[in-house]
C-alpha cells in the first residue's frame, strides 16, 4: 500500500508497477488476474475490489486474453488511453521477449534443460499464488449460497460439459437480470453494501469522462483498425503478397477475432491451421509451444508467438532464418494483442456509463459469481498439469493419469502453500525459492 494514500498515482509509478505486473505474471489467466488483484487491490489500492470485478466481468465476454485486456481496462480507468496502452504493452513486453528468446534455443535445437528446470519450479510457485487468489476474491465475491450455487454451476458447466466463457457469462448476466425483479437484496444490494462501497478508484486518479458517441467510436475503430492492418501490408509490400507474412497476419487476425475463452481456447483453431493445413509446424511442437508458454510471464496466448516465429524461420522469404523469426514473432504478436485495445478502447466507456444500473448491478453480481466458478476451473486445469505429468480425459473431462503423479512437484507446490497461505511470503519471494529448490532437485537426482 502506498505511504500516502492521498497522493495521486503518477504515471511514472503507474509504469512502474505495471512493468512489475508483467514481470510476475506466470500461470496463465488465473495466475495473472491473482497477480493483479493483489498488487493492484491488496497493496495499492488503486482499484475496489467491486471496479476490479466489473472490468473483469466485462473482459471475459471479449475474444482473446482477458487478462491483458483487464490490464489494459484498469490503466485506461487509471489514465486514459495511454495509461490503457502503457499497462497493456507491458503486460505483454516481458512475456514476448523471453518467449522470443526461448524460440530461438528451440530453432536452433539448444538444450532447454536448465530453463525447463527453472520454470519447474515457478510452476509450483504459481499453483500456490493462483490458489490464494481463488480463495481471496472467492471470499470476497460469494456473498451467499446464491452465489455459492452459481460457482459451482459455473464451474461444471466449463470443466465438465466444455461450454465457453462468453456463453457462461451470458446466462449467469441472465440469470442475474431475473433475480434482481424476484430477490432484489441478493442480486443487487443496496447502496453501503460492500461490494458497492468498494467501488473506489485511487485517489488524484481521473476516471475517462463520457467518452461515448458515434464520432469517438468511429474513430477508435478507424485507429486501432489501421494499426492492426499496416505491418501486414507493409510487409506484404516488402516481400510479396506470395511471401509467408501476410499469411501469418490473416491466420493470427482471424484467431483475434474469433476465439473466446483465452489461450486454450485458440489451440485447437490455430494447430488445425498451422499443422494441418499449411504445415508450418510438424505434429508435437504446438505442445512443445504451449510447454515453453505456460511457464514464462505474459498471456499463455504468447504460444502463439511461438508458432509465428518457427514458421518464418522456416520460410524467411530471402532474409536470414534469424531475422525472419524475429519478423514472425513480431508480427504474430501485433495481430494477435492490437485488437485487444480496439475492444476495450471500444466497449469501456460504455461499460463504465452502465456501472451503477440496478439491473446492470444484478447482472454483474451474478456473473461475478460465475467468474469465480471459471478462475476456479482455470486453477483446478493449472494444478493438474502442474501435479501430473499426464493429464488425459474422461468422458471429455480432464483426469489425471494417476501413476504419473509427480511427487517432487506435489512437494514444492505444498511447501509454495504452506509459504503464501499460512506465512505470507511475497509472490518475488515464493518464486525465487521454488525455482532454487527445483534446481537443487535436478542436482540431487
């Protein structure tokens, strides 16, 4: 928390911390939105937990990576549309560049051995901080058994029968819209109630004012529209229309647009695309991609970075394999993030106007609940992985394979616990010790 909590949040200490906010950022979505709760909630302060919530709600009905749009909502709330664009580059910046660098070692066949060691032990590190994330804002959030009740359908309806975000939002906002006209005291309590008085935003901040309009809208649309497109064709006029670059940029476009529910989500899409169709990749190394993503900082949607980077090594149109890579990578990023700025850019002010509506607030209570459900679902996928070393299905359900149980990684995630919940260690703390102790393992063993 800051000394003073009266001063104003300069933008200088805005990209300090959130240059610290991507450089912690491991655990895929529900590691990331964990880390920003609790540097931007608990310690700062800048943000009540009911804002907080509300972006989020807002950010896991838009395609693509929800918590880089979430950064990207709250350094928009913060300071307009650069702080917007300072918190979601650095979201994204320290991610891209260790991927870049991990893509390179695999390109060129280097041994990863001491960094899958490393991220070993971050994983366990992660499970840890993603658990105590999950508790807090469950706690926070689940007011009643009503509440209770819609985790837990929320929960089975992602984990158990496969249904995608956008659409578990869409019928919790329902439900809560009914609820608001039968239980009122439920689904949209009164003004003093905690949820509405920690509606804060930090103090000597200045939230956007009515930004809203056809005019504004027009032209957030024809801005970021033409960022999005002009590396595409600019590269299509340097190598050629017939060249692998404006293939990428249409391929990876096309996923920005289309997919929900995050990274697991564009898997399927992308590996159909870069595998299958136009062989890009060979059968594996989209599994090696999301090896290397899972355990770096950033958005796991950065395996994708991967894919753009081996297809330009691969096909560096008349430049050097390296330098090739490094101009897919490029360019994969771009397309697949600059959109996130369109939607909120786009989408945020009109959310905000809407913010204190009793029937909006009956929605947003509920769909609060169900986001707790789908961080809980994300946690439970990320533990798994992170306990076992193979995780196959039943019934379309993830299911540990039992006799792969990974004792070492089971230790540390327990002893990551024991740290965080019972003694409160800093998240900086928790991950150098874990990754210390996982390269202790390898030594011994």
């Amino acid at each position: 928390m800051r000394d003073d909590a009266n001063a104003p949040v300069t933008f200088r200490e805005a990209l300090r911390v959130w240059a610290r906010v991507g450089l912690l950022s491991f655990g895929g979505p529900a590691g990331q939105i964990a880390t920003m709760h609790r540097i931007l909630v608990e310690e700062k302060r800048w943000i009540g937990e009911a804002r907080f919530l509300h972006a989020l709600n807002f950010c896991m009905l838009l395609p693509g990576p929800e918590a880089t749009q979430l950064a990207t909502y709250v350094g928009w709330l913060l300071h307009g549309t650069r702080g917007g664009v300072a918190a979601g580059v650095l979201f994204v910046l320290p991610g891209f560049f260790v991927i870049l660098a991990l893509s390179t070692l695999y390109a060129m066949g280097s041994d990863l051995a001491l960094v899958q060691t490393l991220f070993y032990g971050l994983k366990a590190a992660v499970f840890a901080v993603v658990v105590e994330a999950l508790l807090r804002i469950g706690k926070r959030a689940l007011k009643g058994r009503v509440h209770v009740a819609l985790a837990a359908l929320a929960f089975v309806a992602i984990f158990a029968l496969g249904l995608p975000f956008p659409l578990i939002v869409l019928l919790a906002g329902l439900i809560g819209l009914a609820g608001v006209r039968v239980w009122p005291g439920v689904f949209a309590p009164a003004s003093g109630n905690g949820a509405e008085a920690d509606d804060r935003l930090a103090v000597g901040t200045m939230a956007p004012g009515d930004s809203r309009g056809l005019g504004r809208s027009l032209h957030v649309v024809a801005v970021w529209c033409a960022l999005w497109v002009a590396p595409v064709l600019a590269l299509a006029a340097v190598f050629g229309s017939g060249s692998i670059y404006p293939d990428i940029g249409i391929v990876f476009s096309q996923a920005a647009m289309v997919t929900f529910g995050g990274a697991y989500a564009v898997l399927a899409y992308i590996a159909q695309a870069a595998v299958g169709t136009l062989g890009w990749l060979r059968p594996g190394e989209m599994v090696d991609g999301l090896a290397l993503a899972e355990t770096t900082p950033g958005p796991l949607i950065l395996v994708l970075t991967f894919v753009g980077y081996l297809a330009a090594f691969r096909d560096p149109g008349g430049v050097a394999p390296l330098l090739g890579g490094f101009i897919g990578a490029g360019l994969t990023t771009w397309v697949t993030f600059v959109p996130c700025f369109l939607w909120i850019f786009l989408g945020a002010p009109y959310i905000e106007a809407l913010r204190h509506s009793r029937a909006l607030a009956g929605a947003l209570t509920a769909i609060t609940a169900a986001v707790v459900g789908v961080i809980l679902n994300l946690t439970v996928w990320f533990g798994l992985h992170v306990v076992f070393r193979e995780v196959g299905e039943v019934a379309g359900i993830p299911w540990p394979v039992w006799g792969t149980v990974d004792g070492w990684a089971l230790l540390l995630s327990a002893g990551a616990m024991v740290a965080v919940l019972r003694f409160h260690v800093g998240i900086v703390w928790t991950l150098a010790g874990c990754a210390a102790a996982a390269v202790v393992v390898r030594m011994v063993l």
